[in-house]
C-alpha cells in the first residue's frame, strides 16, 4: 500500500477475501487476474472502470471511538456478514476488538478497553474473513492508522 501511495504509475489489486488460511498464494487466480487488468485498464489504458475497493483515507475522533473515511467509498459498501476485523488501541498501543458501524461511507469503530483510542486497524493479520466491499465486489483494504511506532 506505501508503495501505492507513494510511487507513480503503481496501483494496488486487494485480494484479501481470495486467500486462504495456509497459503498467501490464492489457488482462485481468477479474481486476482480480473483485479489486475482492472489497475490496468484504469491507470495504463485511463479507462473509465471501478479498479479500486474502499481504501483508508482518515479519521476522525468522536464519542470515545473513531469515525474513519475512506477514498472509493462514494457509494457506501456492501457487508456481507457482521463487521469485523477492527482494533482499537490508545496510547499503549495494545490492541482490542473494536465494534464497526457503517454510516454511509463512513465506519464509526469503538472499544470499551479503549476509551481514548489513538490507533486502529482492519484485518491486520495473515489471514481473516473479509465481510466489508464496495459496490463493485473489490474488499476494503487492510490498514492501519499510523505507519510509525505501532506494534
């Protein structure tokens, strides 16, 4: 994602929901080639196609929890199952299953263990389920909120 975001001419297929447990190589190449040629077409053809799922952009603190924005959200997402795979951690920078609730194009998360949080994160982890898209199927991007000191 660094890379991404800070390298021209770069994109970023998210395939987190095409992995399994065991094995960071997806056996279902399909959705992985599809993704691809998306970047493709978008950033080397400049085709109008949706190549992007919903990517972290900010956040806001609010209620002893954090409202966090995101860049190819404009249409809100699509949740299959319950939400899941948030953190919430303060200044201790010790994690907590966080609650998710989707306000639109937003995603309020909070913690009770963390009453002033500082950091958060989303799917985190070598594996997870992936329950939160866009529009266009592509999974919300793993992420985390600050890219220094955290564990």
């Amino acid at each position: 994602m660094r890379a991404y975001q800070t390298v021209k001419n770069t994109g970023i297929a998210v395939i987190t929901d095409c992995g399994e447990l065991d094995n960071i190589h997806p056996t279902d190449k399909e959705p992985v080639g599809i993704r691809l040629a998306l970047q493709a077409l978008a950033g080397v053809y400049a085709q109008p196609v949706k190549a992007f799922g919903p990517i972290y952009q900010s956040y806001v603190l609010k209620n002893s929890g954090m409202e966090l924005h995101f860049s190819h959200a404009e249409n809100g997402f699509v949740v299959r199952g319950e939400p899941a795979g948030f953190e919430l951690a303060g200044e201790d920078k010790n994690f907590s299953p966080a609650k998710a609730q989707i306000c639109g194009n937003r995603i309020f998360i909070s913690c009770e263990q963390v009453p002033e949080p500082k950091y958060a994160r989303y799917n985190w982890f070598n594996y997870a389920d992936v329950t939160i898209f866009n529009e266009t199927g592509i999974p919300l991007a793993p992420f985390r909120t600050s890219m220094q000191d955290e564990k």
